[in-house]
C-alpha cells in the first residue's frame, strides 16, 4: 500500500507520534546525509518493508514539509506506526528485531474481541498499519476494520 511505503514518517525514519525535538533532530541528520548524497538508516526501517531511499534532499524535504503541517499530521499518521503505551513499546521492539508475529501477537491480545478506547487506539491503529501491507486479503479486511474500528 503506497500510502504506507512512502508515508511520510516513515521516511523521516520516526514514529508518527515522534516529539517536536526528535522531529527536529532526525531531520537535521537526514538532510545532512541527503545534501551530500549519502543514505542513513533509521531504526524504524522495519525488515518487513522493503528498502528505503533517504539520500534525495528533494524527497527529504518533501516528507518532512508533510509531517509538519497540522493538517497532514493526522493524516499520514493514521497509516503509520506510533508507540503510546508499553504495548506498542513492546510490540515495536519486536518489529525492529524482525519478529513480526510476536508483534502481531502483542497487538492482537489488546485488540481481539475488544472496542477502540483511550487505551488500545494505538494497538489498533499499529495492527491495521501492519496488516494493511499484507498480500493476503483477509489480513488486508483486519486492516481495514482495524482502522475503522
């Protein structure tokens, strides 16, 4: 799903609820590698995706005047991970260490058979994330319904 490969918090390379100041700092380390042309990793360069390319300043720019508009925030956020609770925290490390079922499994304990509420939205919104991207279509409808809870 494009609108995930290329979101734009994903290739500032942070999380979409990331603060001002790590906004701020990745941003400066991305475009410094991008101004000479070079590429940098971010640890949310999940095995599960494929490759990304940070080393295009124009692309550089482009993602990170997305994400800092109020309006496209919460848009591109919705189709992109966030760690708000010790669940996702959890969860999220596994993905980083490319254990993406214990992931998948840590999401579903706080979302199966469950409402949307103050405490799980984040569960809801990572699993869909993730399910989205699934070449299975029964994944792809989880996704959905996950989004839309």
């Amino acid at each position: 799903m494009e609108l995930i490969l290329n979101n734009p918090y994903r290739i500032a390379g942070i999380l979409s609820n990331a603060t001002a100041k790590e906004l701020e700092k990745q941003s400066g380390k991305i475009r410094a590698f991008a101004r000479v042309g070079k590429e940098t990793d971010s640890k949310f360069d999940f095995q599960f995706l494929p490759k990304i390319s940070r080393k295009e300043l124009e692309d550089v720019n482009k993602a990170f005047s997305k994400i800092e508009q109020n309006q496209d925030k919460v848009h591109y956020s919705l189709f992109w991970f966030l760690n708000v609770s010790s669940v996702d925290n959890t969860a999220i490390e596994y993905l980083k260490r490319g254990n993406e079922e214990k992931a998948v499994e840590i999401w579903e304990q706080v979302t199966t058979g469950k409402d949307v509420n103050s405490e799980n939205f984040s569960a809801f919104n990572n699993i869909g994330t993730y399910k989205l991207l699934s070449n299975n279509k029964l994944d792809i409808k989880a996704g959905i319904e996950s989004k839309i809870g």
